[in-house]
C-alpha cells in the first residue's frame, strides 16, 4: 500500500471550524448559568469596545 489507510478522511477547514464551535458549546454548556451570562457580557465588551476604538481610530486617519 501507499501509507494511506482506508480509514483516514481529510478535514477541510469548515470541518475544523464545525469541531471548534463544538467543543466550545459543550464547555460553555457545561457551566452555570451566572457564569455564561458573566462570559457573555464580557466578550460582548470587548467586541463593542474594539468596534469603538476602530471607529474612532479611522475617523482620526481621515482628518
């Protein structure tokens, strides 16, 4: 044989994607509810103040 079983399938990139979305929905399901909505809140922040600071950064550039 040439090395390969018959057995391996390769993954595309969307499969890597579908399998870290997984693992990350069962640790976050694994977890009390204060603690979601306390992880949830926070990631939410972030992502707003990384929008603003972007926003306000590019405006700057413009001037």
């Amino acid at each position: 044989m040439d090395g390969i079983e018959r057995g391996w399938i390769l993954a595309s990139k969307d499969d890597v994607a579908y399998g870290v979305v997984l693992f990350l929905r069962m640790l976050v399901g694994s977890m009390p509810d204060w603690l979601k909505a306390t992880l949830i809140a926070t990631v939410a922040g972030l992502l707003l103040w990384s929008a603003v600071r972007r926003l306000r950064r590019r405006r700057a550039t413009v001037r």
